[in-house]
C-alpha cells in the first residue's frame, strides 16, 4: 500500500498505525498519524479522525512527545473546532485524564521506590532532553537532591515523577493556549485551569504556578481588550487573538471569578503573596468588566452573586492573615460578615455571634500607627519627620489603591475607620461580654498598672473557648483562638505607650512584673517594642546598662528640645527685670533715638535694596542664557549623535535582515531538498532518519528520483503480471470445478425431481383425507341442527336482518347521493376556474413569447448589422492594403530602374562615404536582385552581394538578376 493510500483514506492509516503497534514500532505510527493530522488535503471531520487523534495522544504520552502532543492538538482544533466542537472536548478531557492518570501512578511508583520503566524510543532518535526541560528541572532541585537526606528519593522523584509532571504541565499550556478565546469550551477551558491551579499546589510547582497566573492574565488582558467590553454585539472576526470568542456573558463572568478564587486560593497555600495581590487585581479588572457590561443598553447582566463575593472575602481573610496583614483581614472579615447578614437567611445566632467576634478582634489585632498616636499634635520639622511623611504618603497611596481593589467603602482604610464602622452598625453588641470588655481595655484604658491584669483573664477566656469549639476539627487554624497572640503584643504596646505617657523612665523589672502573666518572653516583648519604634509609632529606647525603658526622644531638632534655650533665655530677662527694674526714661530715650536714626536711613536702604534686586535679576537671567545656550547646544549634539546612531544602526539593522533573509531562504531551500531527500529514501525502502545532513548532501536528487522511478515501475510491471497470473490460474480453477460439477448437479436435479413428486403426491392423497373427514363431519352438525328445529326459525330471523339492512342501506345511498351532488357542484366550479386560469396562463405566455420573439429580432438585426459594418471594415482594410503595396511595388520598381543606370567610378572621395548596401554596385535589392558581382572583395559583401539578403546568387554567378518577389495573396 502506497504513502498516498494513508493520505486519501485516513481509516487505512489507522488500521497501519495499529499494525505498527502490534509490532513495536510506536514512533513509527506516531509519525504516520502526525502526517495525517498535518496533511492540507482533508478538511471534514469524520469520526475516523477522532479515532486518529486519541491513538496519537496516548503514544505522544506513552513516549513523552509533549511537543507532538502539543502540534496534533492544534491540527485536530483547526479541523474540528467549526464542525465537531463536542469531539474537541471529547478528546481534551481524554487527554488531561491519561496524563494525571499517568502522573498519580508516578507519584506512587517513586513512593513505593519502584525502579523507572525504560521508555520505548524510536529509531534514530536520540536521547537527549529537550529544551524546555532545564527550565523545569529547576537548579535548586539538582542541589537539593545532592544534599538530601534520601539520595535514593531524589533520584527516583527525577527520574519517574518529574517526566510525568513535566509532561501533565505541558498539556495544560497547550489546552489553555487552545482553549483560550472558545466560547463553547469555555467550562472546559476553566475546568483545566482549575486542573492546572490543583496541580501547581499538589505539587508544589511554584514557579509553574507563576507562568500559568501570566499566561491566565494575559488571556484576561486580551479578552478584556479586543473581547468587546464596552460594546453590545461583539463581531470576533475583527481581530485574530479572540477568534472564537462570542462575547462577555453572566456565565463568563462567573467562570472566571471562579478561576480566579482558585488561584488566589492555590497562591495562599503556595505562600506566593505577590501573586495573590496580582490575583486581587485580575478579580477587580473582573467586576469592572461587570459593571461596565451592566451600563450598556440593551445588556442584561446581573451583578455577582453574593454567595460568591463572600466566598471571595472569606479566601481573603486567609490570604491576608498569612501574609500578616492586619488591616485589610479585618476589612475583608467586615465585609464578609455584612454580605452573610445581608443575604444569609439561615444564618443562625450562634454563627453571627462568631463572625462578630472575628470581626472585632481582627480589628483590635491591626497595629497602631504614628498618625494615630500623634494626633492633636504639632507639625514636626525635620530630616525623619520628612522621611517619614514620604513613607506614610507612600503607605497611603498604596493602601488607598488595595482598598479600591478589594472594593472597600473607604479609600483610607484604617483601625479607628473599621471601629468607628463596627459602632455605628452595632457590630459590638453582637459579641459576648468579655470580647466588649476586652475592646474597652484595649481602646479606652489608660491606667498602665492593673490593664495587663484586667486583660489576662479575658484572654484565657478566649484561648478556653477556642480550644473547646475546634477540638474536633484540626483542618485549619480559622478559630478565634488565632487572634490571641496578635492581642497579646497589642496589649503589651499599648501598656508601653500608657507607660509613656505616664513616665520618662521606667525600670525593666517593673515592666518584666506588669507583663509576668501573659505568658509571653521579654525577648518577644522586646522584639515588639523594637518593631513598634521602627515604624515610628513609639519613641523609646531600652537601656540595658541601666536596665531601664527611656521614653522620647533624645535628639536636639525633637519637638521638646528645640524651644529650651529660648524659654530659659525669656524667663532669664523677666527675673532679671524683676530683680533690677530698668529706668524706664533711659529706656525711652534710646528707643525713640533708634527709631529716628531707622527712619532717616529707610529710604536709602530701599533704594540700595532696589539696585542690589535688579543686579540679582540681570545675573539670574545671565546665567540662565548661559545654561540655556549650554543645553541647546548639548541637545543639538546629542540628537547630531543619535540620528548618526540611527542611520548607522538602520543600516546594521538593513544589513542583518538581508544576511537573515539569505540565510532563511537558503536553509528554506536545503530543508525543501533534505525533505524530498528523505522522501524518496523512505519510499524506496531505505532509513533516512540515521544519515546525516553532509550524508543527505551527497545524495543526487535526480539519481534518487530516476532509482525510485525505475523501482515503481519494476514494482508496477511484477504486480501486474501476478495479477493477469492468478486471473489466468483462476480461469483454469473454474473451469475445472465446472466441468467437475456438471454430472453431480444432474444428479442432485433428478433426485430432487423425485422426491418432489413424491411428496406432491402424498400432500393430494392427505388433502382428500382431511376434506371427506370434514365433510362427514359437517353433515353430522346439520343433522343435529335439524333435529333441533334450527332452521324453521332462520327465514324470520333473515328477514328481520335485512329489513334494518335495508333501512339503514336506503339512508347511506340517499347520503351519497347528496355528497354526489355537491361533489359534482365543486367540480364544475374547479374546472371553471382551472379553464380560466389556464387562459389567462396561456394568454401570459403568448404574450411573453411574442416579447420574446421581438427581443430575439432585434438581436438577429443587431448582429447582421454589425456583421455587416464588420465585413465593410475589413474590405476596407484590405483595400487600403492593396493600394499600399502597389504603392511600394511602383516605389521599388523607380529604384531599380535608378540603380540601372551606371555607377559612378569608385575614386578616393567615393571610398570615403558610407554607402548603404541597397546603393553598392556588388549588391542587390532588399528582395535579392543581384547587380554586378565583380566588385572587389574588400567592399561589404564581397563576392556575396550587398546587404543583409541581397546578391547571394549574384555573388555566385558573377551577377545577374532574380525576378521581383509576389504576393500570392494580392497577385
């Protein structure tokens, strides 16, 4: 069977892949199928071709073929994503299940310490890696596996584990990058991101996971871009990076919040906090799409639904708790407590009294900041205080943009905003009463002596009871019992900053005996107290030579140092002038001499002012003319160099892109010939795949196509004569047979004749039998029927009968005689209307015949007219033709009778002329009339004529002359 056969008939390729199979040669009917799958002559899908398509995947994951698994799936995409949509999903869903099928059996393989497998390889092909594979063999897992407890493990894990991970990892990029912008697979689509995020956390593949939140990301970015937001009717064939896309929906909306929930909640279980933030920034690009999508006209929409948006606050309570943010877990917290309140009908009160505590106590964990203990104050001045503006400013603007990305009501989210909050909706009241105890500790207690002791019991309360309600579930730690040691650090700072309102020093003893009952090291209070003086919302220093805490700050530009030497200096002067009172006559004097002496020379201080002003100004704007000057001159440079650069590089660039189209076009070409190459070595039976390219080189095109063409037809020619040899052994078989069978169907024919008649026979004989018996018994039935007397009773009982009969026959003919009429009545109507229809159709045709006929008049009219004016043109033509050659013959005729007549002697003047050859006397006519011939050999022509035709039998003979060439058509 030919190579053509497999591309004509896909069914015999598979049958041939399957031979291959049956006899180990995977890589083989890999290559067979992927030919198929790839070949431009078949554009229906058929079922044979989903056939085709599993075989290919599982011997491209049989083999670990990602690449070719990846290639296969487009072409199969591209032949039934229009047609067969269903088997595209079909055939994605088998694939993802055989490879995480193929994975798990990995993972416990490496488990239980089994050896890997040797993978079947094909012929040729060598056993190097590809690619891609040392970006997921990762250089940290090569070190780690060197210094790993369990060397054995490590080897194992990279040897069976990491080709099945590596080749599940590849599957979902390429069904992603497939299924990116189908709006019919879309659920597929998601449901393998899912698959992926599942995998990346099973795993622990983090950085898979970053690739796949890019590549999620910028398919959104798309969508979001060229996807038709702002638009009602999307038309996908404008641009070819969402073809298939049919436009934002409900159901889109929704798939892709759900997606990315998962991610976010893949990034917390990873500790990828950078992608879960991005995470939040995809979700909020999201609902803008929504709300965008909800303004236009016409765009039935619905927003989010609630139990998603919780479920969406409720994964970001966690993310924000592992990535210890305080501030926004407590807002995330309120938020989802406000949704399941509002839109949580069976909420019972016991889960709102939890959710309320959770709130609060997320809000008492936030930290205090400079802002909130300094306010009322005054501004401060400084080097810090500018660097810490800058900071907060900072801190400001990127927790205004996270509060407008998770939706909050605030774009300045802050402790005392979230309990302000918490008061006006009366979220306290919903706690239990040492939860209320604890926050008024915590807010509103100043007393720094007995607010540890008040607080202790409060917070073995909290920890007794979180204990006691998640002693059965060990899952996760989401109870409230998370929060104490974050409320343990706020209560020892706010007992520090008590202290430091209260206190300039204080022993580190006392502060050790305050705190003895928290349970908590003076190396964990220290470490908070150093954190706290860090972000600057405490000023105080722990001297641990004198073993004491120093509150404020001990630098001079502080706000209490700046203003002592000033204070000290006025109260100075007013003791002193309480001691010793001035004269206050003296005083006077020199004050209103002063004042004299200042007003006299006030106004040649102005004018002095004036002059030394304007000399300012004529020295700023010099300088400046002399910087503007300089600049220009730089910039003048600078673009000089850069359009130098420029075209230089213009011309490199121009350069490398011919180099590279040369390149291109030649290894174009030498990959054309290597193909056909290889085809023909293929063909003829031989392995190509082991030659090399200088190999291939050598190889003569022509010679392997002038082999290959001999070998077909040699293999043609042995074909047909086994052919015409087992028709010609056929034809003696049946003839044979033939002759052989003849006396034994005579036979067979005389032995069925008797049988047949034999049992004819019988079949009379027992027909007779069974009719007499019937007869008898019959006869016996009527005797006993007239014993009875039954038949004096059947001529009444007749014509009782047939007097109903009659009846009811005389109503039915009366009826069919009227239905007769009335049939007879429509009909003579019909036929009146079909007779004047067909009139009128008879008359229509007439009359678009007649139309007809003048239409094909006129056009039998209009072509013999142009026929006509044709036929004058051209006598015409022929007449002006005729003229013009007896015109030229006249013309040639007068220049002959002109070169007749004797030339003039050849002298040195003559010689010295050019003369055309028609005017040579050695030479003759342009139709060759040859003059005299005894010219001499060194004028053109010689003894063979003039010109280019002329005298060439003149130059033979000596001379003479050829009749005038004729026209036959016009002579």
């Amino acid at each position: 069977m030919s190579y053509n056969s497999f591309l004509n008939k896909p069914e015999n390729a598979l049958r041939r892949a399957e031979e291959l199979l049956t006899i180990s040669q995977p890589s083989a009917a890999l290559a067979l199928l992927h030919e198929i799958l790839s070949s431009r002559r078949h554009k229906t899908w058929s079922p044979t071709y989903e056939k085709i398509i599993i075989l290919y995947l599982d011997l491209c994951l049989q083999l670990g073929r990602s690449r070719e698994a990846k290639d296969g799936l487009h072409q199969y995409r591209n032949l039934s994503q229009s047609q067969a949509p269903g088997s595209l999903e079909a055939v994605i869903r088998h694939l993802i299940e055989a490879s995480e099928k193929k994975c798990r059996e990995a993972k416990e393989a490496a488990d239980k310490g089994e050896s890997p497998k040797p993978e079947e390889k094909g012929e040729g092909e060598e056993a190097t890696a590809d690619d891609d594979d040392a970006d997921f063999y990762e250089g940290s897992h090569l070190l780690l596996s060197t210094m790993s407890t369990d060397p054995e493990k490590a080897q194992r894990d990279t040897a069976v584990l990491l080709p099945a991970l590596k080749f599940l990892w590849e599957v979902y990029r390429a069904v992603l990058d497939i299924l990116k912008s189908n709006s019919k697979l879309e659920r597929l689509y998601h449901g393998a991101a899912v698959a992926a995020l599942r995998f990346c956390g099973e795993y622990k593949r983090r950085v898979e996971f970053r690739r796949l939140c890019d590549m999620m990301r910028m398919h959104l970015g798309n969508l979001s871009k060229f996807g038709g937001v702002g638009t009602v009717t999307f038309d996908a064939g404008r641009n070819n990076k969402v073809r298939g896309w049919e436009g934002w929906t409900a159901d889109s909306i929704e798939l892709h919040l759900q997606t990315r929930f998962a991610q976010l909640e893949t990034a917390s279980t990873l500790r990828l906090y950078t992608e879960g933030f991005r995470t939040v920034e995809d979700i909020y690009n999201i609902l803008q799409i929504s709300r965008t999508r909800r303004k236009l006209p016409g765009v039935n929409i619905p927003p989010p639904k609630a139990k998603i948006m919780a479920a969406y606050y409720e994964k970001l309570t966690n993310l924000f708790w592992v990535s210890e943010n305080y501030l926004f877990h407590a807002f995330a917290w309120y938020k989802y407590y406000s949704l399941c309140k509002e839109y949580n009908r069976g909420m019972s009160d016991e889960m709102k009294t939890t959710q309320a505590s959770a709130v609060l106590l997320a809000t008492l964990c936030i930290p205090t900041t400079t802002s909130d203990n300094n306010k009322g104050t005054s501004k401060s001045l400084g080097r810090d205080a500018i660097q810490s503006t800058v900071e907060d400013d900072i801190a400001k603007e990127k927790m205004a943009r996270m509060a407008t990305l998770l939706g909050f009501h605030t774009r300045e989210p802050s402790r005392d905003a979230l309990l302000a909050e918490m008061r006006s909706r009366n979220i306290i009241e919903d706690v239990p009463d040492y939860l209320r105890d604890l926050y008024v500790i915590l807010e509103d207690s100043t007393d720094p002596l007995d607010m540890v002791e008040k607080a202790r019991p409060l917070l073995d309360t909290l920890r007794a009871e979180s204990a006691a309600s998640s002693s059965d579930e060990d899952a996760e730690d989401n109870t409230l019992g998370r929060y104490v040691e974050p409320l343990t650090n706020m209560l020892i700072l706010k007992l520090i900053f008590n202290l430091s309102a209260a206190y300039h020093t204080i022993s580190l003893d006392h502060v050790k005996k305050l705190t003895s009952g928290l349970g908590v090291s003076f190396e964990q209070m220290e470490k908070s107290i150093i954190l706290s003086a860090q972000s600057r919302a405490l000023s105080v220093r722990i001297d641990h030579r004198a073993g004491c805490i120093r509150f404020g700050s001990a630098a001079l530009e502080s706000d209490e140092m700046r203003g002592q030497l000033s204070i000290l200096a006025k109260r100075l002067t007013t003791a002193c002038n309480i001691i010793s009172p001035p004269e206050v006559s003296s005083v006077a004097a020199e004050r209103t001499a002063l004042y004299a002496e200042v007003r006299s020379s006030i106004e040649s201080e102005h004018i002095n002012t004036l002059e030394r002003k304007v000399v300012i100004e004529k020295r700023k704007e010099e300088s400046e003319r002399l910087v503007q000057e300089r600049l220009r001159a730089e910039e003048a440079a600078r673009k000089a160099e850069e359009l130098a650069r420029k075209a230089e590089e213009d011309r490199r660039l121009a350069r490398e892109q011919k180099m590279r189209e040369k390149e291109k076009l030649q290894k174009i070409q030498d990959e054309m010939e290597a193909m056909e190459k290889k085809r023909y070595l293929t063909a003829m039976g031989r392995n190509a795949e082991n030659m090399t390219v200088e190999q291939l080189k050598e190889v003569d095109t022509a010679a392997l196509a002038k082999e290959h063409a001999d070998k077909a037809n040699k293999k043609k020619e042995e074909a047909e004569r086994k052919v015409k040899e087992a028709a010609r052994q056929l034809d003696y078989l049946v003839r044979a047979v033939r002759i052989e069978e003849l006396p034994r169907i005579k036979e067979a024919y005389d032995t069925k004749i008797k049988e047949d008649r034999t049992q004819f026979e019988q079949d009379v004989v027992d027909k007779a039998t069974r009719a007499k018996n019937q007869w008898e018994k019959d006869i016996k039935e009527k005797a006993s029927l007239r014993d009875c007397s039954v038949f004096n009773y059947t001529s009444e009982f007749q014509s009782t009968i047939m007097t109903a009969r009659t009846g009811v026959h005389e109503k039915l003919c009366k009826e069919e005689d009227e239905q007769a009429e009335l049939e007879a009545e429509k009909g003579k109507l019909t036929r009146a209307r079909k007779r004047k229809a067909d009139e009128a159709r008879l008359a229509e045709e007439a009359k678009i015949a007649a139309e007809k006929a003048e239409a094909d008049r006129k056009a039998e009219e209009e072509r013999q007219r142009k026929e006509e004016e044709r036929r004058q043109r051209q006598e015409e033509l022929e007449k002006k033709e005729r003229i013009r050659m007896e015109e030229q013959r006249e013309r040639e005729q007068r220049e002959r009778s002109v070169r007749s007549q004797p030339a003039p002697a050849a002298g040195g003047e003559t010689r010295s002329k050019y003369v055309p050859p028609s005017r040579r006397g050695g030479g003759g006519n342009r139709w060759g009339e040859g003059g005299s011939g005894g010219g001499s050999s060194s004028d053109r022509g010689g003894g063979y004529g003039g010109g280019r035709y002329e005298g060439r039998d003149g130059g033979r003979d000596g001379g003479g002359s050829r009749p005038a060439p004729t026209n036959s058509r016009w002579s």
